[in-house]
C-alpha cells in the first residue's frame, strides 16, 4: 500500500501503565507517539500527588480534564475568527473609501 492509499502502520504504543496495539497512519505515527507520552507523562505527575489519596480513575479524569484545558487554550489562541471579523469590517471600509 502506498502513501496515496493511506498507508497505516501497527505499532505499540505505551499509555502509562498499558502497553496498547494501534493502527495508524503512517503520517501520523509520530503524533500517536507523542500524544501517549504526553498522557503517560501527565498521569505520571498526578499519580505523584494524588496516589492513595484518589483513584486511579480520578487520576485519570484530572490527566484528561488538564489535557483538555490545554487543548481548549490553543484552541483560542488559534481561534481565527475575530480577525477574519475585523478584516471583513477594514475591507468594508477601504471599499467604502475607495468609491
């Protein structure tokens, strides 16, 4: 299978505690890599705090929640909205003066 058809790799990933078999694009594979080492990473800090005084699921709601808080943050920083609004209004106006 070739690039153009989407090639897709099996390979292992290690998610903190679980060693798991992915398919992936081969494209992909890095992001896959990384993602679970920032997972693994981030259980791994919570655990150092919270291990005996919450559960394991706990700690992996309080990994997911502040994955997701920072997704949601660069999310925002990458929101292109308000300028696709200004440069709309600056388009409007020049338009405007031009006439």
């Amino acid at each position: 299978m070739s690039e153009a058809n989407g090639e897709r790799l099996h390979i292992r990933l290690h998610v903190y505690d679980t060693d798991m078999p992915v398919t992936v694009p081969r494209e992909d594979e890095e992001f896959y890599r990384k993602c679970a080492k920032l997972i693994t990473d981030i259980v791994n800090s919570y655990s150092a705090v919270f291990k005996g005084k919450k559960s394991d699921k706990e700690i992996l709601y309080m990994a997911l929640i502040d994955i997701a808080l920072r997704y949601e943050k660069e999310s925002m920083r990458h929101d292109a909205m308000p300028f696709n609004d200004i440069l709309g209004k600056l388009t409007l106006e020049i338009e405007e003066a031009l006439k």
